[in-house]
C-alpha cells in the first residue's frame, strides 16, 4: 500500500485536486464546504479561500459568512512534503431566501383583497374591515361595517363587503372609507367584482341564491337559485363560477341567470381560481386540485394533494394556497400538484392574495396575516 502511494505521488508530483463538497447556490449566509481528496491514507492538510487568489489554512470542513452574490471558491490540498495540488475552482452564489412577516391585524382575518394601494382584510371577529398600508405594513383604518365580514372583492372604487352576521353586502368608497348596504338575502359570504361590466356577484351560503348587482347604482339587477351553501365566487369564459360545499361548482350564464352546468368535484370546493384556459377548485375535506374544462364543463384532470386546501391564486407559473388543517402556504406545480414549497403559518390560513410584490395569506384562527416576500 505504501508502495502504491508513493509511486502515486511520484507519478502526479503532488497530492490531487480536491474535490468541494457543498452548495454552489444557497440561502444561508454561512455555508458549509467539505474538501476531499483521493489520497486518503496521507497526511494531507489544504488551503482555501473565497473571492481572492491568496489562499491561507483551511481545516477539511469550511465555513465562510457571505454576502448576497457571486463568489468563488479557491482550494488546494498539500502533502507533508509541502507538495501542492492544483487548484480547484467553485463559484457559488448567495440568494435572498423568501421574507415572511406575520402582521398582527386583531379580530379573525378571512379575506383579502387589494384596492387603491392598500390591502383590505376582512376581520371575521370584530366587525371591522383593516386597511393596511404595503410599505409599513401597518393598519391605518378599521372600518366597521358590523356582523361578521368573511368575503372580499375589489372593483369600481370600492370594496366590496360580504356578511355572514347580516343580510346585506357592504360598499366601502376606497377614497373615503363611507360605507353603504345593499340588502341581498341570507348569510351572503361569497363574493366577487366582475371587471368586464362593473357588476357584482353575491353568494349566500344560507339561502343558495347567487344575487346580481349594478357597481354602479347598487340596484340588484336579479338573483338565481343555484343548490348548495357557497363561499366563494369567480369569473371567467364568459361565465360565473360558484362552489358549493356539497362537491360540485355550477357555472352560471350572467345575462341570463340560467344554470349552464353542475359539474362534479372533490369534496367540499370551497374556493376556485380561473387561469388561461381552466377553472380550478380546492377540496376542503377532499386529496384532489380539480381542473374544470370550460370548453366540456368536465373535469379534465385532478392533481393528489393533501386534505385541508382552502384559498387558492395563481401567479402565471404556480399555484398558491392556503392549507387550513395544517397550517402552512404551499406553493404547487399546475402541471402535477406536487408541492413544490412549504411555510409554516399561524392557524387557520383561509384566503391567499397575490399583491404588491408579495403573497398574503389570512389566519383565520389568528389575528394574524402572513407576508411572504419570495427572492
């Protein structure tokens, strides 16, 4: 053995060149490296730096503070002779890891939503509507609008307000904080702001009717029937979308009223999201993300993912939703379901918001809303 190490050593005139064991793209500001060499029956030591070409001692495990960006790594083994290999070469990059906040906002968040530079949330608890300023993430308003707020929408200068402790929506004026009541039926929590005619869409979870109303005048323009106890209401393909809690969403024509489709999915779709060319449902109580194809009124396709989904948005590349029973954010993959990041929340995450550069998820059984900043 000796034999065959010497005849090594004399054949490469030093020791090999290390090898760099570690991440070349990290989060951490103080990475850890192991350098290895062949030579594992000699006495070798090694020398190593970042960012320069002057090496000092190094022991066999490294660790280095970094800042955000590129570096390089230097590293060479030494023999006892004094005898040097070449020189390995790594470039490692630092990257900002994604920011998370939890911002207390009292009461028990339910829904957000966005308008005129602030973020409106619905305080289940305390009767109130916050709203908060981005930049300090501060509430700089409560506006009481009574009973026990659950669903939001944004649109015509407003936000709108549905209740599930009254019978009415409420229209807060952004410029002005006003509040206004439009009387629409039983427990209205589900709700919507449909851009393409400034109207409104209203559905009550105690009464399965879906209301119609005028964002301009606040006149109801006419109301369905469609069965079912619903939270949630989304627009898209020329339609109106309800979920329903007992496993289907309907689909709904808006000049007319008429029911266009009942369609099947996983147990207990409590919100739904529309991308390019599909309708998506999470499943409370049910394992699937269903794919709803508005050219067939079928679902096309369901991705496994675990039991407790609530809110749902999507951001051009991936899914982001809220799991209730766990408490945590998820980030998916639309093309599979698969998990793709995982945050820990405070309890109960309900609704999910893409805004200002940032994700925000309600706490439902908290006072809390989540930040998340990705890098």
């Amino acid at each position: 053995m000796l034999l065959a190490i010497l005849i090594g050593v004399m054949a490469h005139g030093g020791p090999s060149k290390p090898v760099v064991v570690g991440p070349r793209r990290t989060t951490s500001a103080s990475p850890v490296y192991r350098f290895v060499s062949r030579e594992r029956g000699a006495k070798l030591s090694f020398r190593c730096a970042f960012d320069r070409p002057r090496l000092h001692p190094c022991k066999a495990r490294y660790r280095q503070r970094l800042a955000v960006g590129r570096h390089v790594l230097r590293v060479r083994a030494v023999d006892r002779h004094g005898r040097r290999s070449p020189l390995t070469r790594v470039v490692v990059r630092r990257v900002t890891g994604a920011r998370l906040r939890e911002i207390d906002v009292g009461g028990r968040p339910f829904s957000l939503a966005e308008a005129a530079g602030s973020l409106w949330i619905a305080n289940f608890l305390s009767g109130t509507v916050e709203r908060l300023d981005p930049a300090t993430n501060r509430v700089t308003a409560r506006i009481q609008v009574g009973g026990e707020p659950y669903g939001l929408a944004a649109g015509g200068g407003s936000v709108w307000v549905g209740n599930n402790g009254s019978d009415s929506v409420a229209r807060i004026d952004t410029a002005t904080n006003q509040v206004a009541r439009i009387p629409v039926g039983d427990r209205p929590i589900g709700i919507g702001y449909d851009g393409s005619d400034g109207s409104v869409w209203v559905a009550n979870f105690g009464d399965s009717a879906v209301t119609h109303i005028d964002g301009t005048t606040n006149a109801v323009r006419g109301r369905a029937i469609v069965p079912g106890e619903h939270e949630d209401v989304v627009f898209g393909f020329g339609s109106v979308w309800v979920p329903s809690e007992e496993g289907w969403i309907t689909r709904i024509d808006p000049a007319t009223l008429a029911v266009k489709a009942t369609i099947p999915v996983a147990a207990d779709p409590d919100f739904a999201v529309v991308t390019a060319d599909s309708v998506w449902t999470t499943a409370y109580q049910g394992t699937a993300l269903s794919r709803i194809d508005p050219g067939t009124n079928a679902v096309a396709a369901t991705h496994p993912v675990r039991q407790g989904l609530q809110g749902i948005a999507f951001d051009g590349t991936s899914f982001w939703a809220a799991n209730y029973d766990d408490s945590t954010l998820v980030r998916l993959d639309p093309a599979s379901g698969r998990t793709l990041n995982t945050w820990s929340t405070d309890s109960g995450p309900r609704d999910v918001l893409l805004a200002f550069g940032s994700v925000w998820v309600a706490n439902s059984r908290a006072s809390t809303v989540l930040r998340l900043t990705p890098p």
